[in-house]
C-alpha cells in the first residue's frame, strides 16, 4: 500500500518549503554577487535591470506555487535528503546551479563590465526580457500541473507518482528545463554579453544529459510514461527533440 502525504503537508509549508521560499527570495541577489565582483563596478543598468526582473519573476513563481501547492515545494526543500533520488542526478543539479547561476554571472560580468570584450544591443536586451518572461511562466505552469516537479529525479513511491499529461506536458514532455534553460540563456542577452554565451553552451549540454537520463528512468520505471512518451514525442523543443 502507498503512503498518501499527511495533511498538513499538503496545506502549510514546513520548515524546508520556507527555506526554499527565502532561498528564492535571496536568489536574484546571489547571482548579483558574482556578476558584479566580477565587473569590478555597479554601474551596469541592465544587469540592475536583469536582477529586479529575476527577483520579481522567481518571487512571484513561488508564491504561486507555495500557495496552490505548498507539499510540492516542501519536498522541493528536502531534495538532499532524498535517499531513492537517482546517484546521477545530485551531481547535475549541482553542476546546473555552479554554471548556470555563479559560472555564467561571472563571465558576463567580466565581459560588460571589467574587460568589454563584447556587446549586445538593445535589441537584444528586449528579445532576453520576452525569453525570460517566457520561461518563467513556462515553469510555473509546469509546477502548478505537476506536483512531483520535485528538484531531484526519483520515482516518488512515497507521493502515489503519476504522469501529468496536462498543461506544458500536452506539447513536451520536460517543460522545465526549458523554461530553465530560457532564463540562463536570457541573463546575457539582457545584461548585452555576447561572451555570457559561450558557458550558456555547458549549461545546455547539462540539460540535455538530465532530461535523456530523466527520461530513461521514466520510460523504465514510472507505469504509463512509456504510453505518454509515445503521444508526446518531443522532450524538448516540438519537432526537433
């Protein structure tokens, strides 16, 4: 027999979903450390731009989902803790965090701000805002569909695991991390560092190794994923993969 979540896991956060409530709170931030070490200056106007729209976005996205679902982002808090999760995944959501939140930062940092080894118009910096605010809400209503968006893959025994086919999931089968891979992608088009490209590129090559692993492991082991997977072809982007 399955064990259901109690309760009041389902209707309050516990203490781990508050930390990943301030850790989201503080993450806007985070990425501005580096980014601004790195330029050795604080006078960038779009990197003061790009932070206040992450900060709002990220803030705005938890919120939305502490609220319609506070046991998703309680188990999203203890994703360390989480002995089943698969031995591959902890090392690529670590690598993921290092090169997509401090790696990149700091590239674009020293380039716009330290060295100027490139540039990027304000054409740019408007196609980055729409490919931010596209991921966010790409996320979002993949978190709101999905309560097993959970940080670490596994097959959650513990949560009754299913396999969501609505909202994103109708077009892709891991809408997440592209919503994810569209905010790394935007930082340097909106901050207007041609060079912030170049460890975007390793950002995308860990994104793609998770979801083939990912996928895998649900075609293997979660009832139903292998049916889903053959109404929904593409894991990532409609007609290509």
């Amino acid at each position: 027999m399955q064990e259901t979540p109690q309760d009041g896991d389902r209707q309050r956060l516990d203490a781990a979903g508050i930390t990943v409530v301030v850790g989201t709170f503080f993450g806007a931030f985070i990425e501005g450390v580096p980014l601004f070490a790195a330029a050795g200056t604080l006078a960038l106007p779009r990197a003061w731009f790009f932070l206040v729209l992450s900060f709002v976005a990220m803030l705005g996205q938890i919120i939305l989902v502490a609220r319609q679902d506070p046991e998703l982002v309680n188990h999203r808090g203890r994703w360390k803790k989480k002995r089943d999760a698969k031995r591959w995944d902890k090392p690529l959501v670590i690598a993921f965090g290092l090169l997509g939140f401090y790696v990149v930062p700091i590239v674009i940092g020293l380039d716009v701000g330290r060295y100027r080894w490139s540039s990027l118009g304000t054409w740019w910096l408007a196609l980055g805002t729409a490919l931010y605010v596209f991921g966010t809400v790409l996320i979002t209503w993949a978190m709101l569909v999905n309560t097993h968006f959970e940080t670490v893959v596994r097959i959650q025994t513990d949560r009754n695991h299913l396999v969501v086919t609505d909202g994103p999931y109708r077009f892709i089968r891991h809408p997440g991390y592209v919503g994810a891979g569209l905010w790394i992608l935007a930082a340097p088009l909106i901050v207007g560092s041609a060079c912030g490209l170049i460890p975007v590129v390793l950002v995308a090559v860990t994104i793609v190794v998770r979801t083939r692993l990912e996928d895998r492991t649900l075609r293997r082991e979660l009832p139903g994923y292998a049916d889903y997977a053959a109404r929904v072809p593409y894991r990532l982007l409609p007609r290509i993969w």
